[in-house]
C-alpha cells in the first residue's frame, strides 16, 4: 500500500526555519510530481509548492522567495524548506501526489 508519511513540523519563532519532509512508499513517487499543500484553522486548503519528477519548481506567490521544494528519487522523499517563516504560515502542512494525501504535520510560528 502506497503511503505518504510527513515529519519535521514544530515550533519556531517569526524568521525561524523549518524543514518538512514526506517519505513517500511504492513506485509512485520516482514517477510523478510531489506537492505540498496548507492548511490554517478555518481556512481552505491551498497549494505551497509543487515539483515534477525533472525538478522543475512552481511555488505560490505568498512563499516566493522563502520556500524551497526538492526531491531525492533515490530516497523517495521530498522536502520543503522554510525560511522566514512568518505567523501567517501557521498550517497544517500536507503532502500529496495524485489523490494520495499523508497526515499532515503541524508548523507554528509564533514568540
């Protein structure tokens, strides 16, 4: 069974990092593109980031220039870097590929 299992979610002040990572099982990752959605309390969910199998980056406008995705195929797993993180990017963070979703991991940003 193909699976999605997220980590690196925390804590962390204002213009603090986080790395989020999903490791993802079965053939499913080395032939499609990997995402990463949000989700903030009372809020739709809406798409972060997201890259191909090439390595090719699309990324929402409000984590441009803060946000990193990559992928290591040999490893199955996918990362998400955060830098400056601001409050606002207080969510429930979820990867996806196809219509597979992992559980989410938690990341707040607050003093």
């Amino acid at each position: 069974q193909v699976q999605l299992v997220e980590s690196g979610g925390g804590l962390v002040q204002p213009g603090g990092s986080l790395r989020l990572s999903c490791a993802a099982s079965g053939r499913i990752f080395s032939i499609n593109a990997m995402r990463w959605y949000r989700q903030a309390p009372g809020k739709e969910r809406e798409l972060v980031a997201s890259i191909t199998v090439g390595g090719n980056r699309n990324y929402a406008d409000f984590v441009k220039g803060r946000f990193a995705i990559s992928r290591d195929n040999a490893k199955n797993t996918v990362y998400l870097q955060m830098n400056n993180l601001k409050p606002e990017d207080t969510a429930l963070y979820y990867c996806n590929c196809l219509t597979l979703w992992g559980q989410g991991t938690q990341v707040t940003v607050s003093s």
